[in-house]
C-alpha cells in the first residue's frame, strides 16, 4: 500500500495535478476536501470538533486503506488548524499497517498563488478563493506550518499539471494506469 500524500500552499495545484496523477495511475483521489467540505456542513471551520473530527476521518481512512492494501493519493494544504504532527502520525499509522508514505511538495511563487486564487474553479468547489482573505490569513500565521519532507519538488508555475503528475509518477515508479 502506497500513500501519495501531496501538500502544498493555497493555489498551487494539489487537486489538478492529484487528478491527472490519479488518471496516469489508476490510483484513488481522496482530496483533503471532501472531508473538510462534509465538516463544514455542521462545524465552523477550525472549532475544536471540526478539528478533531477532520484529523480522525482522515486517519481512520489511511488506517483502513493500509491494511486493506489499497493505494491512494491524497492532497493537504498545511496549516496552522492541523496538528503540526499530524505527517508523523499519518507516517506511523501507514507504516504500522506495512504501508507506505511518499511525501510529495509542489510549490509555486507567490505571484502564481496570486494570480490562481480567484480562479473560478476554485469558487466553485468552495476553495479559498479570495486574494483579500488569502493575504489576510497569511499576515496572521495561518498557514504557519512546520515543513514536510518531500521525495519529490515540483514548481507548479514552471510545470503543467500533465507534466507535475508524469513526473511524479515517474519519480515514485508507479504503475501506469
């Protein structure tokens, strides 16, 4: 069982490229929103049980993928609302189950989030998508973060989506779908 676990800021990609890589590999998309979506239905973003609930969903579901031995590719923002553990544990519930974690970084600059965040995709699957709000989280820590390994780096504003997944499909040498 592999996780491919994709983090990156705001904007830069995670979800685009998740699914071209889930198309090149056949591998399942568990985005970090469709958790944080169905959360939000009853819970305010950050309160103490949208927390808590989200870090659990998304554990329980690593955990029963690993010992079920179903691959998948997951996409996480980090910030400051999650655990600054939480990859560690994410590492140690796989693991325990004889799975796998491959931890893989996009970045892109500044300018780049900039100009991707108002995209109207992003309105419609309820992303952050407001420059305004985007600079108003940074300025008070919210995207504050201890950093993630990354096996592979890849600059999502010099790399089309198509491209980032080829790469790393390529990098972490998985089958093709």
């Amino acid at each position: 069982m592999r996780l491919i676990f994709i983090h990156g800021p705001a904007a830069s990609g995670k979800l685009t490229v998740a699914r071209e890589l889930a198309t090149l590999t056949g591998l399942p998309l568990f985005h970090n929103h469709l958790v944080v979506d169905a959360l939000l239905a009853v819970f305010p973003f950050g309160s103490p049980a949208f927390v808590e609930l989200r870090e659990r969903i998304w554990l329980d579901v690593f955990r029963a993928a690993a010992a079920e031995g179903r691959s998948l590719i997951f996409t996480f923002h980090p910030e400051a609302s999650v655990a600054p553990d939480f990859p560690a544990r994410v590492v140690a519930v796989v693991e325990a189950a004889g799975g796998r974690v491959d931890f893989v970084g996009l970045t892109c600059a500044p300018e780049v989030v900039e100009a991707r965040v108002g995209a109207a995709s992003r309105q419609a699957s309820g992303k952050l998508s407001s420059l305004a709000l985007l600079r108003e989280l940074e300025a008070k820590g919210a995207f504050a973060y201890p950093p993630i390994p990354a096996a592979i780096e890849i600059d999502t504003g010099a790399v089309q989506p198509a491209e980032a997944a080829t790469r790393i499909r390529d990098g972490l040498g998985l089958r093709q779908a």
